[in-house]
C-alpha cells in the first residue's frame, strides 16, 4: 500500500461518504457512496455499495471492502 496504512473503515458509516479514483476514468474522479447493500438475510452486515460519479451520474456496485485499495481509491475528495 505504498507506505500508507490500512484504513479502519467501518462499513454502516459509508453512506454519503466521499472517495477520490486513484486513476480516473474518463475524468469521473470524485465519488459519493449512495447506498449501502446487504444480503437478504435479515440482521446481516453490509455486503457492498453503490457508488456515483459526481460528474457524470453513473452509478455502479462494488463490494466495500474494495475501498481498502489504495491504488483504486483515496477517501476524500483530493
């Protein structure tokens, strides 16, 4: 993780939270958790999110722990 340390993300307070791509993809750079995904099980934990792109709009799910990756994803917007 290039020196950083692993961040303690806790995946019920993801919601609304602000993340920067490491590598933008057709300039969508900042994003905002819009929805947090659990299994049909009831009184399961969080399993993924769902993500917008600011700029654009374009939403996709990925599993949260993605978030983890410091060579996709920064916290905050930068």
């Amino acid at each position: 993780m290039s020196g950083r340390t692993a961040l303690q993300l806790q995946p019920a307070k993801l919601l609304r939270s602000k993340w920067t791509a490491a590598v933008p993809v057709s300039r969508e750079k900042h994003f905002i958790v819009t929805a947090l995904i659990t299994p049909e099980a009831p009184g399961t934990c969080v399993d993924a999110i769902t993500m917008e792109a600011v700029l654009t709009g374009r939403s996709f799910t990925l599993q949260w722990r993605e978030l983890n990756d410091a060579g996709q994803w920064l916290q905050g917007w930068r």
